[in-house]
C-alpha cells in the first residue's frame, strides 16, 4: 500500500534539483540577464546562461515552450546585434525596446515557470527550514503558492459576470476607473473572505503549534546540483571579473 | 464525551450570524449527531464551539463550559484540540493550504510533528479508506468541488482525531459526491469515531445518524432518536422546516402548464478547452421557449460549458442558436442571456443594493427598480452596501439583476446550494415568477426537491452529451428520481 502512494509521488521530472540550486539559479541568473548587454565578454556569459532555462524546460518535458523560448530568444538576438544599426525613427525604437526587453526578462520569466511548476510546496518549505529562514517568513511564504492560482480563479469569475451584465473591457477607455472599481471590489471581498475561511481551516489542522514540524519531502543535492551551481558561479565570477 | 453546559455565545462585531442561547449538550463516544434547522438557528456556531474556533478564532462573549473528556476547550490552546478534533467545511474551494493533494493530506500530520514513517502509514491508510488513489499528486486547483471535499475528509482523518465536526458538507455535492460523503462518514462510524454534522441536507443520513438535534434562534428546541426520524412523514419534517429525510416521497408533482409552440433551436453544440476531449457534444436540442428547465447531470458532465457556450461566453464556440425571428450569434447572446452565479460575490459590483439593480436596467428607472426589490423582500435593504449582506440576501440581490435586466434567456447555477427548506422555496417562487413573465429559464441544479416544486422539464447531461430530455410528468419525475437514487440501489 505504501508503495502504491509512494510511486505516485514519484516526480516526473527527468533531473531533479534541490529548491535552493533553483533560488540560487534564479538569484543569479536575473542577476546578470537584466544588467548586462550583448557586447564584450560578458556576452558569451549570457549565452551560456540563457540556454540553462532552456534545459531545464526540456527537464519537465515542456518541448514545445522550449522551442518557442528558442526562438523568442534567436529573434531578439538578432534584433539587438543587427536590426538596431540598419533602422530608423519609430521602428528602430520599437526594435530597441522590444528586443531589449524579451532578451532580458524571458529567460527570467521561464525560470520563475520552471522553479514554480517543478517544486512542491512542502519542498519548498523544507529549503526554507534548512536556510534556517523563521516560520513566521516560511508561512505566509509558502500560502503565496496557493494564493495566485486563488486569485487567477476569482478573477476569472468575475470577468465573465462583468461580461454578461454588459461591462465588458469595451467601455474600457470612457470610464476606466469605475471598471476597475467592479473589477477590484467583487475580487478583494472574495479573496478576504477565503482567506478568512483557510485561516479557520488551517487552525484546525494544528498549524502554528509550537512544536516542531515534520516535512515528508526530502530534499538535498544531488550530481546535478553541483553542474548546474558550478556553471553558474563560474558564470557569475567571469561576468564580474570580465 | 463531549459536554456542552449552560453555554451562551454572541459574535463580536462585523459578524453577522447568530449566536446561541443556554446550550446544554452531552454527546457520547461513538455517537453520529446531527444539527439542523433554518439558516441562522446557530448550527454553524455550535460546531465552532467544538472544534475551538469559538473562542480562539471567532470573536464574541462565551460564558458556559464546553468540555471534550473533561478539558476545557477555552482553556486548551487550538492546536491541542486540533489533535482531538478534526473539521469539515462548507466550502470546498478554501480549505486547503497547498496546491497538490499530496503535500495536503500530510499537511495536518506535519503540523503535529508525527515522524515521518508515521505519516506516510497515516497516508497509506487514508487514501484507502477513502479510495482517493486515482486524486493523489495532483492539483487541487483542477479538482472538482466533490474531489475536493472527499480529499478534505481523508486529509482530517489522516490525522486521527477521534472527533470529527462537518459544518454543511454536502452543500456544493452533486448526487454521486454525496454518496461519497455518506461513505465517509460510515467507515468513520466504524471505526467508533464521535461524530457532529451540521446539515440541510438530511436524506443521506437518514441511516446513519443516532441523534438529531434541532436548533431554533440559537437554542435547542427538539431532539429525535434515530427511530423517530425514520419514521417522521414529509408534512412533519416541512412544519419543523426541514429538508426531508427520504427522498422518494418528497413532493407532489406539479401539474404541466401546455409549452409554446415556439422553441428555440441550437445546433452544433460541440466545445472543447485547449487540447481536451469535448466538454460538451450536442449536436441539436430544441427548447420552448418560456419553459424552465432542470440541467442535472454529474460534475463535469458538461453542464456549466453548455450553460456558458450558450450565453456567449466563450469566444471561440461556433454552435448556433436560432428561433422564429432568425439567429442569435455570440454577441447577441451576450446581450440576451443573464447568468445568476453560483458564488454571488463574484458579480455584484456597486455600492447599494438599489444601484445594483439599476446598473442591469437598458434604462435605469429608479421606481421600476424598486418594484423588483419589493417582489424580491429587498426594498429595505436598498441602500445597504450589497458586500454587508447576508449570503441569501446576496443572492437575491443576483436574482434581482436577472429579473431587471429583463433578458430573455436566464440560466441559475445551483441556486439552492446550501439553502434551507425555506429560502429554497422562496427562489423556487422567484423563478416561477420570472417565468410568468416569458422568459426561457434553465437551471442546473443537484437538489431533487427544488427540481420537482420548480421545474417542467430536464435536460440530463452525461459526458457532455444529453441523454435525456423529457417534460416533468408521472413518467419523467421517475426517470428523474432513478438519476438520483441510482448510487444507493448499486449498492443493495
């Protein structure tokens, strides 16, 4: 029986990192992809770092995101290396902005996809506990998890009932405020309420006793943990020395 | 033993339930105890009396003593009584603190620090007495509400308590959800668990409970042994305001008022979420216009996806609906057809009541909206903020919407769930009115009852296809009743 549960829980993921190699994936790699610019040395940096997201996406098997991410990445490239000198006024702007902006914060993007959809919150909270972080901070930390789906849903909702009563976005421009008002009201009053519902749930499910807690996920490092965080500090050593 | 004695109880301020009034209750080891009685006859905060929420979470003054073997609640801080007591609640959607079913069901054993061999027995165990293997390591966010509360069941009793408290957990279920539930509580009862459920829902207790208690403006006013229930008729348990407690006998039928020969045709609708089989296949369906219809059928048997294809929702459905005059496309839909939701938070966006109402009128016209609230009983609540309200009042105040918007199509998604005897009435009475005036009215619902005092026709729903579609006469309600009691007959 216990077998039946734990293959289940058997991940399926093809290499499997330790929560805190990801944060400090995250850590340096955003790091370093918002500050730098595709020129000098530092630029073979950011290529190396660049295909890390990529890799990681093939190890949940998400091929098809991996390619768009690919080619998303190749486009913009290419547009800041070559299309910025051989363009002008707006379009030139628009080119710079853009390829700019997906060149910088895709690779973020996906990683912050990847560490989320990859890792259990019970995982999560046992990094935590071994970084040695306080319960006060662990809590609320690992309810944000569950708190965006939350929102997403409510939010849903809401926009279908503002739909059918004739307020969709069209009136958008006319009277914005008051929209966001119908938008903002019905989703902060639903959100309070769960939130005051989970609260009552969770205090009867003995959260905040004052002994300690176990955590059935085990974590720690493993051969790929070492890879990916030896890559990545020597990257971060040659971007800074560079 | 549980014993409450001489307790009294009023919320502090901002809570708008009741309180209770000079409770004294024993309940014995072993025993299943049933609460009921109208919204707001104190069920809700007695169960929170038990599990420690009162006084350690819900604000008010307490005086009397509730104690579990001989320790008192109030004294006890709530993580204690938390190993003791485990609790069930209403609402499916806000009681989980994760987002897989895994890392949920051993959440309440990590609490109390069980090691960790322990838990993964503790697990084990739940998951088969619940029989929840095919939901595990998945997310809870893409389970449905009856999922959800048999993963909330296992998860408390992962735990081990040896005294479970469900407040209305049957309230978002539909028919095949409930028979779950009710299994739940039996491998319980077995396992010599002290029970306490506070319900609306009362025919799928029927043969479990030992006790049922009946609460009246927060005190206790009657108590049936379980032989007084069985035998308790339909008329008996209307004049105490309760649900009945067997669901063949429930309601007389009421007789079929001739449809207009006008229907409204639909075809080709066929509609499938990104990737997915078709949540729903119909290829035509005509329906007279001006009828009300039931839409039964279990969760995910594509009845709400019909319901929002319908009404324009969906941007990409391509299926048509036509009547005399000629089509309606999308956008026309949009405009013709009101949704009342199940959740009436979610599209109630102004300031007062009275707004509200005017907000949905094509020309706002403050004395025909006030018309609508009178028939509604909400004129006196008209400048109150519709957030202040109660969670009925909330939903008439929906209700009222749909009526001023004054469309033709009208679709109430499980307006009963969670009503007593009399607020379900009360909607049933308000539809029937909206009917009267020409609209073309469809329900989905899982509540027998209302279907029978309300409807004229069904439109049952099965693996997004309609496998059946028939008028409410004799012939009808007993196919109808087949639909709900096919669970318990499998089991004889």
């Amino acid at each position: 029986m216990t077998d039946a549960l734990l293959s289940v829980k058997a991940s399926p993921q093809a290499i499997k990192l330790d929560p805190r190699t990801k944060l400090f994936l995250m850590f340096v790699i955003s790091t370093i992809m918002i500050s730098g610019s595709i020129e000098g040395e530092a630029a073979y940096v950011r290529l190396v770092l660049m295909c890390v997201p990529f890799v990681l996406l093939l190890t949940v098997k998400r091929l098809k995101e991996a390619l768009l991410y690919v080619f998303f990445c190749i486009v913009a490239w290419f547009g800041e290396a070559f299309l910025v000198y051989s363009t002008t006024g707006i379009l030139n702007i628009l080119i710079v902005m853009l390829s700019g902006l997906i060149l910088r914060f895709i690779p973020i993007v996906v990683l912050g996809y990847y560490l989320v959809s990859s890792t259990h919150v019970g995982e999560f909270v046992a990094a935590m506990e071994r970084m040695r972080v306080s319960q006060k901070l662990i809590i609320p930390m690992s309810v944000m998890f569950r708190f965006f789906p939350t929102v997403a849903e409510e939010s849903r909702a809401i926009g279908d009932a503002m739909r059918m009563r004739g307020l969709g976005n069209k009136g958008f421009f006319s009277n914005p405020v008051t929209l966001l008002e119908y938008r903002l009201v019905p989703l902060m009053v639903s959100i309070v309420k769960i939130g005051d519902e989970l609260s009552a749930a969770a205090l009867t499910r003995g959260l905040g006793g004052p002994g300690k807690r176990t955590n059935i996920f085990r974590i720690g490092f493993g051969p790929w943990d070492v890879v990916l965080l030896t890559l990545v500090t020597a990257a971060a050593a040659v971007y800074l020395l560079a | 033993m549980i014993e409450l004695r001489k307790v009294c109880f009023t919320y502090g301020k901002g809570e708008q339930k009741s309180g209770l009034r000079d409770i004294n209750l024993k309940i014995h080891k072993g025993e299943l105890v049933l609460l009921c009685g109208e919204s707001g006859c104190g069920k809700t905060t007695l169960t929170r009396c038990i599990n420690g929420l009162i006084p350690h979470y819900y604000e008010g003054s307490l005086t009397g003593t509730v104690c579990i073997n001989g320790k008192e609640i109030s004294r006890m801080p709530i993580h204690e009584t938390a190993r003791v007591v485990g609790s069930v609640f209403q609402n499916p959607r806000s009681q989980f603190f994760n987002v897989d079913t895994t890392s949920e069901l051993a959440f309440g054993c990590e609490n109390m620090g069980f090691p960790e061999e322990e838990i993964n027995m503790r697990m084990a165990e739940a998951v088969a007495d619940f029989t929840i293997h095919n939901l595990m390591d998945r997310n809870i966010f893409k389970l449905s509400g009856g999922e959800k509360q048999k993963l909330a069941c296992a998860s408390v009793s992962a735990t081990g308590p040896d005294i479970l408290v469900l407040d209305e957990p049957s309230s978002n279920l539909d028919s095949k959800a409930v028979e779950d539930l009710r299994r739940a509580l039996k491998t319980w009862k077995k396992k010599g668990k002290t029970i306490i459920i506070a319900e609306h829902r009362l025919y799928y207790l029927r043969d479990l409970v030992d006790r049922t208690i009946l609460l009246e403006n927060g005190a206790i006013i009657k108590e049936f042994t379980s032989r007084e229930i069985v035998t308790l008729q339909q008329k008996q348990t209307e004049q105490l305001g309760l649900r009945p407690f067997h669901l063949p006998s429930s309601t007389k039928v009421v007789p079929l008022e001739p449809e207009r020969d006008e229907t409204l045709d639909l075809t080709g609708f066929t509609y499938s979420y990104r990737g997915a089989t078709p949540a729903v296949a119909v290829d035509s369906l005509q329906i007279p216009k001006g009828s009300i219809s039931a839409m039964i059928g279990l969760n995910g048997a594509g009845k709400s996806t019909f319901a929002r294809c319908f009404c324009g929702l969906e941007e990409r459905f391509k299926g048509i609906v036509k009547d005399n005059n000629g089509l309606w496309r999308n956008k026309d839909r949009l405009r013709r057809c009101y949704m009342v939701m199940q959740d009436a938070n979610h599209q109630l966006f102004t300031e007062s009541v009275l707004d509200e109402v005017l907000l949905s009128m094509k020309k706002p016209d403050t004395a025909a909206a006030e018309n609508v609230l009178l028939d509604l009983d909400l004129l006196p609540l008209k400048d109150l903020h519709p957030m202040a309200l109660s969670g009925g009042q909330k939903q008439r105040v929906a209700v009222a919407g749909a009526v001023a918007s004054d469309k033709e199509v009208v679709f109430f998604d499980e307006p009963t769930s969670g009503l007593d005897l009399k607020h379900m009435q009360y909607t049933s009475t308000v539809i029937r009115k909206l009917q009267e005036k020409g609209k073309t009215i469809f329900i989905i619902t899982h509540d027998y009852e209302f279907i029978l005092r309300t409807c004229r026709r069904v439109l049952h729903f099965d693996s997004g296809k309609i496998i059946g579609n028939y008028p409410l006469d004799e012939e009808g309600t007993a196919r109808l009743l087949e639909f709900f009691l096919i669970k318990s007959r499998e089991e004889t």
